[in-house]
C-alpha cells in the first residue's frame, strides 16, 4: 500500500462485490430458451380461456410481459389450469419452475417468438408488490 494512499485496502481486504440489481437465477423474457429454468417477474396483460369448437374447455391462456417490455404467450392446461385461477391482469407475478416450449406453428398469439411459456403442476407463483417498475400492461 502506498504510503499517501490512507484509505487504500490491501489486497486481502477487498469488499465484497458490488450485487446485480437482479438474481442470476431470475431471467427476463429475451433470454429464455427451451429446458432452461429460473424465475420470472411478469406482469399479465391479457388472460382468456380456450374451447374447442364443441365447447371443451382446453386451456387458459395468459400475455405476459417483463420489465424489459417483452411479451410472450404463456398458458396452463386445463388440468391444472384451477391453480392459477388468482392470476389476474394488471398484477406482477414471481414465477418459478415454469416449462419453456417451442411456439406452436398453429394459433400463435405471438407470431414471431420462438417460445411460450407453460404453466405445469410444478410452477409456483407469488404475486409482487411493484409499482411501475418498467411494466407494460398492453405490449401489443
């Protein structure tokens, strides 16, 4: 250490580094890929159901959008579909252990995202207590 340098540390003293705004475990929209896991913080924009045209109830289907402004389609199948009854629009969601699949080529909401997001058995999800933040309620 320099003798003029007082408020220098040495070496081994070093404080620790600076923390990201964000864990490295959570991902924004852009960066999800097929079998990749984390948690996401969305907010959802748009949510609906989906029949066949004899009237079956197939799924719920969700648009969400992160703090980036990306939107995807997400959707939770009709088995399991009563687990996220309490997603509602307008509201920011924690969610984890999520399943990340190609877009189907037929009834893509988002005709050019690769991916859309399905929410399984397994996916938990916690409502956030955000305001503003950067989330978009109507992406589209």
């Amino acid at each position: 250490m320099a003798a003029n340098d007082q408020n220098a540390l040495p070496e081994g003293n070093l404080p620790p580094a600076v923390k990201t705004a964000r864990p490295p475990s959570e991902l924004y929209l852009d960066e999800l890929t097929q079998g990749l896991t984390g948690t996401i913080n969305v907010m959802i924009c748009r949510t609906w159901d989906v029949h066949t045209v004899t009237g079956r109830y197939v799924s719920t289907d969700f648009v969400m959008s992160d703090a980036k402004g990306n939107a995807i389609h997400g959707f939770a199948k009709a088995n399991v579909a009563h687990n996220f009854l309490k997603l509602k629009e307008g509201f920011v969601y924690s969610i984890k252990n999520f399943v990340v699949q190609a877009n189907r080529e037929e009834y893509r909401i988002f005709r050019d995202d690769p991916y859309m997001i399905e929410l399984d058995g397994a996916a938990s999800v916690r409502r956030l207590s955000v305001k503003g933040g950067g989330f978009v309620r109507y992406p589209f």
